[in-house]
C-alpha cells in the first residue's frame, strides 16, 4: 500500500514540476470557486430570476470581474500567493454569504454603509435559522478540497527560472488588461441611469463582485472629500449664509403643539390637478374641498434633483438641497442630520417612516436608519391584501400603517405613497372619463389623481372615526413632476400652454395641504416657495425650533422664492433661468433687471452651503456650531 502511495506521489510531482501547471490549477480553481459561488448569490437573493442559465451577459461580467480580482492579487503577492488566494477566497466567501442573508431580506446586498450601521443585524438576527438554507454549503464546501491540494503540494518546488517569472508576469498582466478591455466593452450596452434610483441594479447588471468593488470605491472618493480641511471661503460662505437667515416666528408658532404629525409624501402630483376639471368631472374633489380649512400653498416648486422621490423625502426631513448630480441617499448615506424624525423622537414621539416597496429601494433601508426614526416599515411589512400599480394600494396602505402608528399614545409618521407611480396604467377602472385624453398616458394620470384623491379621503375618515382628526397635524404635499418630456405634447394641449419652455418650468409645481384642525379656517396662499420650505413650516406650527433648516417656513409675511437644483430662482413676479441666463416675468417675457438678477445670484449661495454641509458631514458632533460661534 505504502508502495503505491509513493508511486502516485511521484506521478503527482512529476506533473506538477512542469512550469506554471500548479499556478494555473489554484489560480483557475480560486476564479472558479468564487464565480461559483457569486452565481448561486444572484439566484438565491433573486437577482437573477429563474430558469438558472450561464447563457447571459451577467455571467461573462461575473467571470470577468472575478478573474481581474484574481489574477491581480496573484500578480500582486507572487510569493506564498496560494496561502493569500486561500485567504482571499475565505473572505470573499464570508461576504458573499452575508450578502446573502442580508439579501434575502432586504433584496439588496450589503453596503458599507449598511455595515456602519451595525443595527442591522438586530433586524435579521431573529430570522438567521429561517434566512439560511442547506445548499447554502455551497460558501465552504470547496475549502477542504483546497487545502488538501496546498497540502500535497507543500513540498514541491518549482524550479526558479528568471524568464519563466518574467513569463508567468506578463502572461497575467496581458490576462489583465484582455480582461478590462473586454468587460469595459460589453458593458457599454447597459443601461446605467437604472443604478441611480436603485443601486441593488448594478448587482442585477454587473453582478456582486462588480457591485460592492463599485461601492468601494464611492466610499473611499467620499471619505476623501470628507476629510479635507474646509477652506476660508467655505467657512464665510457658512457664516454669511446662517447670519442673514434669522429666526423669525410667524403668527401662527406653536398652534398645532403636542398634535400628532402625519406626514403624507404623493407620488407624482402636481399642482395642476387641483381644481382641474376634465368633462365637467373634478379630479381631486376631497382634496379641492379640504382647502377649505387649510393652508393650502399653490405655488411650491419641486426642487427634485437625481434622486427624484428620494430627494423630496430628504428636504421634507431635513430642510436641506438635494446634491445637483446623484442621490443623497447613496452619496451621504452615513452623514448625521438633525431630521424631523430625529427631532420628534427627542420630544417624546414615536417616529416611523412608511412605504410599500421595496426597502432598498432608495438605500432607504440604510438612510431611515440614520434619520433615527423608530423603525421603517416596507414591503416586507405589510399585508398584501390589495394591490394597485408596483405593489400595495394606497387606501391598504394608509389603513395599515394607521393600524401600526395609532397603537401609540404621541407619534410621528412619513407615509410615503406609491400607487400613482409612473407609467400610471393601473387605473383603467377609475370613474373618471377623460375625453380625448381616454387610453393615453395623460389620461391615465388624471385617474391616478382621482384615485389618490379616493385614498386621502379614506385616510381622513380612518382618523375622524377613530376619534384623532382633530390631534393629528396632517400634511400632504406631491414629491416631483408626473408627466415629463415625452408626454409635454399632450400635457401642454391639456392646459393649454404655449409651448414655450418658460411656461412648462412654471407647472412643475406640487400642491402643498397643511390640515391643523377642522376650526381653522382654511387660507390659500400664493406666494412662491419649495419643498426645502415644508420643514420650517411644520416646524412654525407645532412651535419647534431647529437651527439648521435651510428653508423658510411658508406662513411667514412678505414675498417667496425658490431656488431649484440647477441655480434657477423662482421669484413671486420673476424666473431667473439659469441656464440661459435670462431674467423672465410672469407673462414669460425676457427682461432686464439686475438688481432682480443680483438677488437670484445672492439666493444660489444657499446650493453651497447645503453642499459643504453634506460632503463634510457637519452635523456630525457639532461641527457646524463649531464654525458659526
């Protein structure tokens, strides 16, 4: 027996004496392994769908990406590299089987900024025995395996030949760079303005590895700026901004304080629908009647950037402007705020942020974490009883997640809202006849408007029943635009536009509706503002105080503006369109003014500081106190 064991051996080392046989057969068996085991991830966290396939173009990203991966750290350590590849392989598995835990509840798989919230393992950690599965072994089962082959293999040397290193150098560096070229090529075909509403795409597309070297390395650039001392001019900037913005207290402080606050974000209504007619039908009749004993403010521009939703989401919680390219959410992520959620928990209330999809979607599941409310409630959270467009219906939605916050003696809930979400094709039996507008996307949208108005109604009457209309402060208000370029054609024949452009920027506009009890009597007003001015309107009623908000509450006297993403200010009787440069007034003319003009530009001050406020986190630890004393 012994006999024959020595003979194999001896088979064994004379194959593996020939030059490079051992590095191509760990360096292959590494690259197999985690391609291997980053495909089974896609499947079983469904970000590949079945039927199971290496026929796609996912795959060669994924082989392509593991073996750049690979070949680079064998490059990189060309000494004792099959204890490094052992080493790496052990770690890339560990976190792909994270991902996959992680994924399999939240759809999406870690972040660094999920890691940096180590509370997110108290939100699986009940559900760890029911998250895994036995084919998950699939992680470790190969170890064994390699470390048997390091160990039959321990004694035998190569011999050292100075051109065969040279060789077996370049031989990596061309794999290298065939790798990159060849990746970079067939990755010109995907579509990458999906990453930025939800980054869990660039996993769908390119595969895990992809994505969390991409992660990576959005974090180390952002790291980067962070830590880079501020520069006098951005601490003038800071100071000039804060000191000219005051404190000013409206009449109205404080009349709401002590109510509970609901919060109700629409998805994509505009300003437009309110009190428009179609056929002689309303389209928003409880919410035209519900101005009858509200604020209600007719002139508020949206001040959405590239993340859309999620940038309303962000000024209504902190009062701040979105970034001009990206999304908060991925960008800032791990920043601290001092958000409406954060404030009302600190005054006692249970705060809770809703929405009916998916919680990554957004980063959301990271972000709401930071903003400190009680907990987020997604997808995952409700009853699927009844489904209108993406996912749960409103008018469910709404009674469910009043079911979760009413079982609290003071809270504060963010009910962000999904069924009106483009392409609005999920109304088809709304009573709502449109004209010549019936089967288009226009038309479609006016009978999510109709719908929405429905599900706001049934929200009213959820709280008139159980006895708390009159101690809730009730604020709605439309997140971004909902028809945009394709439909501008129809939607300017709709109105009855002129098609100029200075017209079509002045209807993308969202309806803001603050309900403070059936006794107030309800006041239109007209003056100009933006979603950044929400929060210090809150604020103002239910009499709170916050240093940081950059806008100005709504209720205050004397006259409005907004300043949109690109540097475009909108005043009460002009619009400085900042791309153009021009000055226009309110019959969309082109004018001259410079003192008007000068004050556009005075006003633009405010994207800066809300810049150098996010890309060096200031409101981590008092850092912005520090600077304004």
């Amino acid at each position: 027996m012994l006999k024959n064991k020595n003979i194999y051996t001896e088979k064994l080392e004379r194959l593996l004496e020939k030059p490079f046989i051992i590095d191509i057969i760990f360096v292959l068996g590494t690259i197999f392994s985690i391609f291997t085991k980053t495909i089974y991830l896609q499947y079983t966290i469904k970000l590949k769908e079945p039927p199971f396939s290496l026929l796609n173009y996912v795959s060669v990203y994924i082989f392509l990406t593991t073996a750049i991966m690979v070949l680079f750290v064998a490059l990189w350590v060309p000494k004792r590299y099959k204890g490094v590849l052992l080493t790496f392989n052990i770690l890339i598995s560990i976190l792909l089987f994270s991902d996959t835990l992680y994924g399999r509840y939240y759809g999406i798989p870690l972040t660094i900024p999920i890691l940096y919230q180590v509370g997110f393992v108290n939100d699986i950690a009940q559900s760890i025995f029911s998250l895994l599965k036995i084919k998950d072994i699939v992680f470790f089962i190969d170890f064994p395996i390699i470390v048997l082959f390091i160990y039959l293999t321990r004694n035998i040397k190569t011999k050292k030949n100075p051109k065969l290193v040279l060789i077996r150098s370049t031989a990596i560096v061309l794999s290298l760079l065939i790798g990159v070229s060849v990746f970079n090529k067939t990755t010109e075909r995907i579509d990458r303005s999906r990453h930025v509403y939800q980054r869990k795409n660039i996993a769908v597309d390119l595969g895990t590895i992809y994505f969390h070297g991409f992660d990576i390395y959005d974090f180390v650039k952002q790291r980067i700026i962070r830590n880079q001392p501020l520069t006098d001019e951005e601490i003038t900037t800071l100071k000039n901004f804060y000191e000219s913005k005051g404190n000013e207290k409206t009449d109205y402080y404080g009349i709401a304080a002590d109510k509970n606050l609901i919060v109700v974000q629409v998805e994509a209504m505009q300003e437009f629908v309110v009190d428009f007619a179609i056929e002689g039908q309303e389209v928003t009749p409880f919410l035209n009647k519900l101005k009858e004993n509200s604020f209600y403010f007719n002139n508020i521009y949206h001040q959405v950037a590239g993340g859309n939703t999620s940038d309303a989401e962000f000024m209504l919680n902190n009062s701040m402007y979105p970034t001009i390219t990206g999304a908060v959410n991925y960008l800032y992520p791990t920043n601290e705020f001092l958000s409406l959620g954060k404030v009302m928990k600190n005054l006692g209330y249970v705060s809770y942020a809703f929405h009916g999809y998916e919680s990554s979607f957004w980063n959301r599941e990271a972000v709401y974490r930071n903003y400190e409310y009680d907990k987020y409630f997604s997808m995952n959270d409700f009853e699927l009883d009844e489904k209108r467009g993406w996912a749960i219906s409103d008018e469910s939605f709404f009674r469910q997640a009043l079911d979760i916050s009413l079982k609290n003696e003071k809270f504060f809930s963010f009910l962000i809202t999904l069924s009106s979400h483009h392409p609005y094709d999920a109304f088809g039996d709304i009573d709502l006849y449109t004209g010549e507008f019936e089967g288009t996307q226009v038309g479609n949208y006016l009978k999510s408007m109709r719908y929405v108005d429905t599900a706001i109604e049934s929200l009213f009457r959820e709280l008139e029943e159980r006895g708390q209309l009159e101690d809730t402060l009730i604020v709605i208000y439309g997140d971004h635009s909902g028809l945009y370029q394709d439909q501008r054609g129809l939607t300017e024949a709709l109105l009855g536009l002129d098609g100029s452009n200075i017209a079509w920027n002045k209807i993308q506009k969202v309806p803001v509706w603050i309900y403070t009890g059936s006794e107030l009597e309800g006041r239109t007003i007209e003056k100009v503002g933006g979603q950044i001015d929400i929060l210090p309107t809150i604020l103002d009623l239910m009499g709170i105080d916050h240093p940081y908000t950059m806008g100005r509450s709504l209720l205050l006297d004397g006259p409005g503006y907004c300043v949109k993403w690109d540097g475009s200010v909108i005043f009460d009787d002009y619009y400085y369109n900042n791309q153009e440069r021009v000055l226009y007034n309110n019959n969309n003319e082109p004018v001259e003014d410079e003192k008007v003009v000068s004050e556009a530009r005075s006003k633009q001050e405010a994207l800066k500081v809300s810049d150098i406020i996010l890309k060096k986190n200031l409101l981590k630890n008092g850092k912005l106190d520090e600077i304004l004393k």
